[in-house]
C-alpha cells in the first residue's frame, strides 16, 4: 500500500517538474519575443 502511494508521489512530482519546465519554456520564450530573439522558433 505504501508503495503504491509512493507511487503516485513520484507521479505528482513528475507532473509538477513538467510543468515547470513548461512555464520556464513559456518565460523565456516571451522574453525572447519582447527582445526579438527567434528562441521560440528553435524550442517549438
């Protein structure tokens, strides 16, 4: 039992790391369109 929420821990936590690197992506990929860098044009 335990294992099993451990289990969906692991899986919340991938979850929380993929959308931080999404947000991150998003940020910088604005920041990069304000300066008129093509940073966005590379990522997607």
């Amino acid at each position: 039992m335990s294992y099993f929420l451990f289990c969906i821990h692991a899986i919340d936590c991938y979850l929380l790391i993929d959308i931080l690197s999404t947000l991150v992506t998003v940020v910088i990929c604005g920041i990069s369109l304000m300066v008129g860098i093509g940073f966005c044009d590379t990522v997607i």
